[in-house]
C-alpha cells in the first residue's frame, strides 16, 4: 500500500454573540439590529473565508439560524452542515460546522460523578457543589473521506470575569478577590469535567481526537493544563507511559512554536495582558514524535489583526467583530491506498 496525505485545515471563532437581529437576551441587555446583524454578517463571513477551514467550533452563538443565515450566504460553506449544543435562545452555546459527513452528536450539560471534587482538612470532607458546565460541551464524530472518523470536542468554560453578587461592588477589594475566586473554582472544576470526559474518550481509542474552544486560560495555565494532562516523567515504566500518553492532548500553539524562533500567539487582549485564550489541542495520532501517529499538525494561523489594546484608546469592541482571535490548524492526515 502507498500512502497520500489528505490536509483538512480545523479552527475555532468565539463569535461575540451572534444572535438573530431585533431579539433581545440577557432580559434585554443584548440586542443586535437588523443593520448590525448585517454587518456582522458581512464580517463573519469575511473571516470564514480567511479561515477556509472544513471544520470549525464555534462559541458565543445564542441562535443556530443566525449562523445558518450567514453560512447559507457564503459559497464555500453553505453546504456544510451545523450542530448546537442545547441551544435555548437565551444563553450562548457552542457549535460545530462542518463540509464532512457527522456521525454522531453527543452534549455534556452535567459533570461525570468521577470528576465531583472534595477536599479534605483533617477528619473534615467538603464536597465542592459545582456538577454542571456553565455552557454544555459538544463532542461530533466526523468522517473524513479517505481517512475514517476523528473526535472533535467545542468547549467555553468559565470566563475570567468576576462573579459578583448582589450588594458587592467591583472596586471593593475585598469583594473584587472573592469574586475572581469563585471564577476561577468554576472554571477549575469544568476543567476536571472536562477532563474526565475526554479521558473516557481517548482511552484504548483508536481515532484521533481533536478539542477546540475558548477555555478562557493560558496554555500553561494550571485550568488549561488540567484539560491537556501532564507529560509522564521519563523514569516511569514504559506501560504506564503509554498509557498516560493514551489520554495526553497538545497544542497546536506548543507544536508550531517548537519549529519557529517566533510566538506571536495571542487571542485576546484584556487590560493591556496579551492572552491566548483560544486553543486547539489534539491527541497523540496526530503527534509527530508518535511512532504510531496515524496524522500530524501542519500550519497553525492566528488571525488577531481586529482585536487591539483598550487601555491606548477609547474606542469600544465593533460589535460585528469578535474580540478574540480565531485559530486555524491544519491536519495532515496519512491516507492508504492500495
């Protein structure tokens, strides 16, 4: 048998809100007109272009026919095919859209019961009450012709914006720490969830696996490296690097900087702190350093020429922008052929 390579290229957009013009959210607080739904989808469908990815996740999208809308008008995609996790018209979700056939549909609203966290000081045991994903995950089966399925997973997790209650004001340190506390705790414990599920997926699987969203943290943000996992330690025995390697993800981010002498790789721009929030991680069959590896990750392009620096001026986010950058990864897929 010979083999061919088959490049799909795969992406993830936080879309900041793509809802159906005159229909308010938020009890009103969010509303996009008619005018700027068109503008947005003017824009959206100029960076789906820039993207040309057959693949991409999607996050911050209230309504699927909003999307379907814009996709309906833009050759290249209008025959590709969306799936929404839960959508309820009320509150954001994620979404895939792909050009190749989908399999299977899967949408996690609630934690698995292994991922629940306690902790325990001396004799005392408190379990954490936090069992459900602020936005359900999605995961989609896709086949891809010549080559066979590969797992993709949409996520959004808790942002870092503080959680404040009723009576607790923002400028009050005091409220301000806890309220950032309560941010991160959720975000950590989606994080294990999170884990937990991919876990199950990746293990004794022979398909790779592919996760890509806004997880509102750094690459080596304790929250992002919960997701990935950790690297075994190279004095372990053999099986059991194996199989921590079986359940090990690995950003596209890392994989293109260790062939670059440059990182310009930033999604998000808050107080004047250049972040990647926006990742794309895949599983080991698509790692070069996999002897096994069955693909692997080519050019990864992050389009952040919209998104600038508030804190140099006083214009506001254009509400047919998004105010993250969008990640394209290409995937190199080996192919047999008889």
């Amino acid at each position: 048998m010979t083999q061919n390579i088959k490049t799909i290229k795969v992406g993830t957009f936080n879309l900041n809100n793509l809802l159906l013009p005159e229909t308010p959210v938020y009890n009103g607080s969010l509303r996009l007109t008619d005018a700027e739904y068109e503008a947005k989808t003017q824009w959206t469908n100029f960076m789906l272009n820039q993207m040309d990815a057959d693949i991409i996740g999607f996050q911050e999208l209230f309504h699927k026919e909003a999307l379907a809308r814009i996709i309906r008008q833009n050759d290249k995609y209008k025959q590709a095919d969306i799936v929404m996790a839960n959508e309820n018209g009320e509150q954001p979700r994620v979404a895939l859209l792909s050009k190749y056939p989908i399999e299977n549909v899967k949408v996690f609203s609630r934690f698995p019961d292994e991922s629940i966290i306690d902790i325990r000081l001396g004799d005392e045991r408190t379990v954490l009450p936090f069992n459900k994903f602020t936005r359900p995950v999605l995961r989609v089966d896709v086949r891809v012709s010549g080559f066979g399925l590969i797992t993709f997973f949409v996520a959004h997790l808790k942002s870092k914006r503080p959680k404040l209650y009723e009576g607790e004001d923002e400028n009050n340190p005091y409220d301000l720490a806890r309220a950032n506390a309560r941010s991160l705790m959720v975000r950590a414990a989606e994080s294990v969830a999170l884990r937990t599920i991919l876990c199950n997926a990746m293990q004794n699987n022979k398909y790779p696996v592919v996760v890509m969203g806004d997880v509102n943290d750094t690459g080596d943000a304790v929250t992002s490296r919960i997701i990935s996992g950790e690297v075994p330690q190279h004095k372990l025995p053999d099986n059991i690097k194996r199989d921590i390697w079986n359940v090990l993800l690995y950003h596209v981010k890392d994989i293109q900087a260790r062939r670059s002498y440059q990182d310009f790789y930033y999604t998000h721009i808050h107080n004047g702190l250049y972040e990647s929030l926006d990742h794309i991680m895949v599983s080991q069959e698509l790692v070069t350093e996999n002897p096994r590896n069955i693909g692997r990750v080519g050019l990864v392009s992050v389009y952040n020429d919209h998104i600038f620096d508030q804190t140099f001026t006083n214009d506001k986010v254009d509400k047919a922008k998004t105010d993250h950058g969008v990640v394209v990864a290409s995937l190199e897929l080996f192919c047999h052929q008889r």
